[in-house]
C-alpha cells in the first residue's frame, strides 16, 4: 500500500441498516470507521476481518462435538472389548467403530488445515 499523507475524501451514503452494521462492525473488531471501511476497500478480497467474539464461539462448539465423537468412539471400542472377551464380537460394530474413526479423523485433520491457514491470515 502507498504511504502518505490522506488528502482525498469519499462521501458515502448508507441506509439505516447498513450503517448500523458499519457501527456495530465498528465496535465488535475494535476498528475506527475509517480504518474499517479503507481495510474492505483495499485490502486483498481474499483477506477477511476475523470477529473474534463468533470465532471463540464457534470453536467453542467445535470443540464440544469433538468431544463428543471421541466419547461416542471411547464407549464403542469399549463395548467391542467387552464382546471381544466374550467372544461373540459382530462384524457390525467393528464395521461401525471403523467407520466413526475414520471420520473423526477427517473432521480432525481438517479441522488442522483450517486452523493453520487461520494462523497464517492473522501473520500478515
């Protein structure tokens, strides 16, 4: 971005809505309206302005899921012990507590990605 000193000024016009939104943006991301409205302007379209508030939220949900899948595959493996020592082990729950591994791993490795290319928007 060029340095200087600001000289030109742009007039903009917003419906109450809008506006709310500029503010209420304003507010949430710690940003002046200036420096709010000049960062979506011009910066790369492929950056976005992170609301830390939703993010936390939202992981904070991620997380509880996570959680939950690891109980629900915990409680599987252990029941097909229990019927491993019994000896009567049915293709069917090694079929299921396959199927649940596999996709907790899925979740979790794209969960990985998604939070390394989240690091590297936030380093620029």
């Amino acid at each position: 971005m060029i340095c200087g000193k600001r000289t030109k000024k742009i007039d903009v016009r917003f419906t109450e809505a809008e506006f709310e939104l500029v503010l209420h943006l304003e507010k949430t991301l710690g940003l002046s309206r200036a420096d709010l409205i000049r960062d979506r302007v011009l910066k790369d379209s492929v950056e976005v302005i992170v609301n830390a508030e939703q993010m936390i939220a939202a992981l904070d949900l991620l997380g509880t899921e996570m959680g939950r899948s690891g109980n629900n595959i915990n409680q599987l493996a252990r029941y097909a012990n229990t019927l491993t020592r019994q000896g009567i082990l049915s293709v069917v729950v090694v079929e299921r507590y396959n199927l649940l591994l596999e996709n907790y791993r899925k979740v979790q490795k794209h969960l990985e990605l998604l939070m390394r290319k989240l690091i590297r928007l936030t380093r620029k």
